[in-house]
C-alpha cells in the first residue's frame, strides 16, 4: 500500500528508530508498504520513519541510480549496524523524499561495512561501495534522525533554510502523496 511520505519538520524524522521484532507479525506488510511507497515516488531507498514508523527498518533499489554492468541492486535492511567505513570520503548529490525540491552535494566514506538482517531475517555483514554505499548511509541516518541537510555547511544550509521552513509549514508540492506534521 502507498503510503504518505513523512516531510521535514515532523519530529518522527529526528527521533532515534527502535530495533524491529523479527517475528513482529506487521513487519512483511511494512516491507511491502515501504517498496510500494518509494517505488510510487521514484526513490530509490525508504525509511520506516519516512512513512511515519519509528522502526529500524529501510530498504533501497539503486538499479536507476547504478552505473551500467553493476549488478542491479535490492535489499531490505532490519536493524542494521554500521559495522566500519572506508577512510575516503567523496562528494555526492543527495535529495530526499522528505525534503523534496533540495538536492546538495554531501560528503561521506566512500564505502561501509554493515551488519543487518535481510527480509527472511537472516543475518549478513557486507562491504558496499559506491552509489549502493552512498545510498544506505542516507537511509541508515534516517534510522538515527539525521538528515543529509545536517551535513550542509553553514552557507549552503542559510541557502535552503527557506525551503526547509515552507516544507515543514506544508507550502510545497510533491509529486507523491506526502503528510505534513500539523501543529
Ligand atoms: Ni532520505
């Protein structure tokens, strides 16, 4: 099912994710909540706190996002640890559903070792490099109630504070169904 996508200013986004009950019986249908959600917006990863559920819960597809002949990448995370990160840090492009209209270049470790549960809920630790690295570090801070804004350095961030605030105060269109925090 599609799912409004929680927006800036609501507090969900900064509150640090609980640990998912593998045997919870509501975790298959936020699974599937979650891919129908960020399919139908055109992301390419999705929070649980994004749809309003503070679990640690994310999942991403970078196949749009992948250069050609890397194999298409899918996955659904369940409490995953960041386990060790890459010394080099590259920048990168970020947008986020959650603040939809802003894209910046973000800084981060260039790969990441992560520790997770899969939707089966078998335990894996991988490495991940790349777009699939950049792309779970966003989703995995979302998890701690960071957001790729909080990276921005104090020019850039005065830059978007505008939008910032018209996002949170529900003054700005989306082209998927979106929930601002009411006050
Ligand atoms: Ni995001």
């Amino acid at each position: 099912m599609i799912r409004p996508i929680v927006l800036y200013g609501d507090p969900v986004l900064r509150r640090e994710a609980q640990p998912v009950r593998l045997d919870d019986p509501e975790l298959p249908r936020l699974l599937q909540d979650l891919w129908d959600t960020m399919y139908n917006a055109e992301g390419v990863g999705l929070a649980a706190p994004q749809i309003g559920v503070s679990l640690q819960v994310f999942v991403v597809d970078a196949a749009p996002l992948q250069p050609e002949g890397e194999p298409p990448f899918k996955e659904a995370f369940l409490n995953p640890r960041l386990t060790a990160t890459g010394t080099a840090c590259v920048p990168h492009e970020e947008g986020c559903l959650s603040i939809p209209g802003v894209r910046e270049r973000v800084f981060r470790p260039d790969s990441i070792q992560l520790a997770y549960y899969d939707a089966e809920g078998r335990l894996h630790e991988r490495t991940f490099a790349g777009i699939v690295a950049r792309i779970i570090q966003h989703e995995y801070d979302h998890l701690l109630g960071r957001l790729f804004v909080d990276y921005l350095s104090p020019v850039r961030r005065q830059l978007v504070r505008k939008r910032l605030h018209q996002i949170a105060r529900g003054l700005v269109e989306a082209p998927y169904p979106t929930r601002t925090y009411a006050h």
